[in-house]
C-alpha cells in the first residue's frame, strides 16, 4: 500500500491523506459540472442523462431494470427515475413493465435515443479529452481505473 493508506489505521488522517481526499471531491465536483456545461451548452444534455443514453444503449436488447441502471450509473434509484422522466419527455427512453417479473419496470432506448446519442458523442469526446485526457498523458490509465474502481468497492 501506498504510504499513509492502511484502511484501518487510527486516528486522524495524515496530512497526505487529507489532500488526497481533498483533490478527490474537487474532481468530484468539477467534472460533472463541466461535462454539464460543456453537454448542456452543445446539445441541452446532462451528464446524467447522457450516461443514462449510454448504458441503455450497451445493455442487452438496450434495456434495463431501472435498478440496474441505477446501479450502472451510481445514481439513487430516486435521481434514475427522475432522469429517466426527463428522457422520456424527450422521447429518448420509454418505460414498460419488467420482463423479467412484470413487478418492476424497464427503460428502453428509443430509437430516437440511440440517434441523439450518436450526434451527441463527438461533443461529449471532446470535453472528455478536453477536460481529463489531455491533462494525463503521462499516467497509467489502466492503474489509474484500478485505483477508482476500488475506491467504489463497498466492503
């Protein structure tokens, strides 16, 4: 582990920890105001609702439980549901009755929303490198996905 890291050590955190977390929440906060920027201003999309888009569009049959979407999307089942009225009002998602047990619901990608989601993709890409891929060319990315993929890991 790196030094200052052991998960379970006592006490305060060390000066090294603090920036750390500190850096983290400025990150937090910053990317998605900016891809909501940089989104909204270009094609009048959240972030929330493009990533929405986007797992629809990966899954299988581009359908989801809207459970699982909120869990592919780390967004309350609450906020998934409000994001997905918004789609729907766009006609970009539609919801329907659970293949699976008919007792929760689907969001299905329109086709509608698979075409916006097309067109808003080069907009998305370049804040994307603007914001985050340009200003890391010389770190290990694949290291670097580790890393936050275990930050999100519940114990």
């Amino acid at each position: 582990m790196a030094s200052g890291s052991s998960p379970s050590a006592p006490g305060p955190l060390t000066a090294e920890q603090e920036d750390f977390l500190r850096a983290l929440v400025r990150v937090a906060v910053y990317l998605p105001r900016n891809f909501d920027a940089d989104l909204g201003r270009a094609e009048g999309l959240s972030m929330s609702e493009y990533h929405v888009l986007m797992d629809l569009s990966k899954a299988p049959g581009r359908r989801l439980r809207m459970g699982d979407l909120a869990a592919r999307t780390a967004l309350s089942p609450g906020a998934v549901t409000r994001v997905v009225k918004v789609l729907e009002a766009k006609d970009l998602v539609e919801r329907r009755p659970s293949t699976l047990d008919g007792r929760g619901q689907d969001a299905i990608l329109t086709e509608d929303g698979r075409l916006r989601l097309d067109h808003v993709r080069p907009a998305r890409m370049e804040s994307a490198r603007r914001r985050v891929f340009d200003k890391l060319e010389d770190v290990d990315l694949a290291a670097s996905t580790r890393l936050l993929d275990r930050i999100c890991q519940e114990r």
